[in-house]
C-alpha cells in the first residue's frame, strides 16, 4: 500500500481564516493520504517532498505578487502543483476577463486602464459610455486582487472620490478595472459553482459584498453572507461556456465560477477563480470528500520518479 504525500498551501495569515482546511484534511486523512498544511512561504519546505500540492488559500498574494508567482515557478518544478503555474498566472490578473468577453463569454461589461493612462479621461469615458441611467453605480477594482481588497462601489455623483480611487491604483503601479454595477446583485447575490476534474460538485449564494458608501476593505477578503443555492439553467450553460474557453490543454483540478444577474435578469460572469478559491464545504454536504477523490484521483495519475512512502516504512 502506498500512502500519497499531498500538501495544502496556505498563507501563515489565512491559516485560522480558511473554513475549508479542516474538512478537507480530515476528507484527504480518511482516504488515506499524508496531508500536510503548508505555508506557501516557508522557506524550510521540501516541496519535492510532496508527491502533490494544491493551492488552497494563499490570499496575501495580491500584496506579494512577483514574489508569489516566483514561487510557484520554483514549487512546480520540484512537485505537482495544482492549479498549474500557467493557469495560476492567466488567472490572477483580471484582463482574463476581456479575454473571455471576446470569445464571447458573457461578462459584466467593463473598461480597463492601466498604469501611465490619463486616469480622469479614462473614468470620463466610462461614464459618458456606461452612465446614461438614473442612479447609476459602478465599481472601481484592481486588476489584481481578490476578496473584493481595494475595490469600492461609487455612484455617478461621487466621481470626485471614484477618481481618487482609481488615481491612487494607477500611482501603486496596479492595472484597474472599471465596471457597472449590475442593481440585481442587491436582491439575487451571486452564485458560485464548484467545479472539481471538471464535474460540477455544488453552489452557492454569496450576499452583495460591495455596499454603498463603504470604504474598500483593506483585509485579505470582505465578510460574506452565504447559503447553499441551486443553480439555474441558464447559470450552468454560461459556467459551462466559460470553463471551455480556459486556456488549458484538460480540466483543471478546481475552478469556481462566480455570476452576477444583469439587468434582464441573465447571468454573467463576474470572476473565474482558478488559483486559491474559498469552495464552501461547509455548504455542500459529501463536497469535501468530492475534493479530496479529485486530488488523488490526480496524485495516482501523476508520474514522478520519487517513490511514494509505504506503509510499511512507516
């Protein structure tokens, strides 16, 4: 019998934050597996050690962000890493989602302006292409970022401060994204569906997360108000639509896919989490165990020239 070494990654400061690491650990332990949690930092790591290690909530990355994906390059090429670099590298950085929309997926419409861009002109014409309805809103967000860290939702009126906002972005170097503010989110919340080899394990409701006149959060993720939820027809064509149009050669590991409601009532895609998405086990009985399958359902196809330990050695 072979036991497989596999290691959730995690930020020291997430450690007691992300409610999905205990399941899963106790799911991954009851299969048999030698789990190890992990900071994606810690520099006394053997990650050659493991014979998989999957990203699980690495969030202060969006502080760190060379830093990080200098890492992944260098833990990819002494173990598995899952997601991979590549996706991992797609997926940080907003601009997947322009990507996206011209393959025809449908987005929450929105421009982007990146660093050295005249921020007052580009927030002018946002507006004057977006903002033609009463009470209009809309939000500012970085490029890179997650948890909804530094973004902020402003109305038309308050362009003063939304300009202030997307001007000290641009000065830290960071790309931005503006985007409207769909009302319907305030009623409905978003949806997220879980995605595990490819085969979709549950949803749920996430609660508005940006209210009016809030400052943008400066910690590594909003509160979030959740519940389980059903997803609808139209919710499953369009996740599915957008998981065929990621640039990966097979289904990944772990996606999420997040929808916002428009105007008319149809979804459209908000974010695709592919690199270290909360999944909301606790909402979703038997998911934890659907994870864990998953990943040594990839360990035992994984061909690596390191035995795995035995049960006997141990």
């Amino acid at each position: 019998m072979t036991i497989h070494r596999i290691a959730l990654v995690t930020a020291r400061a997430a450690r007691d934050l992300d409610e999905d690491l205990p399941p899963l650990v106790d799911a991954l332990t009851r299969a048999g597996a030698a789990v190890s949690v992990l900071d994606w930092d810690d520099d006394a790591v053997d990650w050659a050690a493991q014979d998989l290690a999957v990203l699980r909530s690495t969030w202060d990355y969006t502080q760190r962000l060379a830093e990080f994906l200098a890492w992944v390059d260098r833990a990819a090429a002494q173990t598995t890493l899952l997601n991979p670099p590549e996706i991992v590298r797609w997926n940080v950085d907003k601009h997947y989602l322009g990507e996206l929309a011209d393959q025809g997926v449908a987005t929450v419409p929105g421009v982007f302006v990146e660093p050295g861009d005249d921020a007052a002109a580009a927030l002018t014409g946002f507006l004057a292409a977006y903002g033609r309805a009463d009470a209009f809103e809309f939000v500012v967000k970085p490029c890179v970022g997650a948890g909804s860290r530094d973004a902020q939702r402003h109305g038309a009126e308050q362009a003063d401060a939304a300009l202030v906002h997307l001007q000290r972005l641009l000065a830290a170097g960071r790309s931005a994204l503006l985007q409207p503010y769909l009302a319907r989110v305030d009623e409905h919340g978003e949806t997220a569906l879980l995605w595990f080899n490819g085969e979709f394990s549950h949803a749920i409701r996430k609660g508005p997360l940006l209210r009016r006149n809030e400052d943008a959060t400066r910690a590594l993720f909003a509160p979030e108000h959740i519940t389980a939820r059903a997803p609808s027809p139209a919710e499953m064509a369009l996740a599915r639509a957008t998981l065929a149009r990621i640039p990966a050669a097979e289904a990944l590991l772990y996606a999420r896919v997040d929808l916002i409601h428009d105007d008319d009532g149809s979804p459209r895609l908000l974010e695709l989490e592919l690199s270290e998405p909360s999944l909301f086990f606790g909402h979703a009985e038997g998911s934890a165990d659907r994870f864990a399958a998953a990943i040594l359902d990839r360990v035992q196809a994984v061909r690596t020239t390191r035995p795995a330990v035995s049960a006997v050695a141990r």
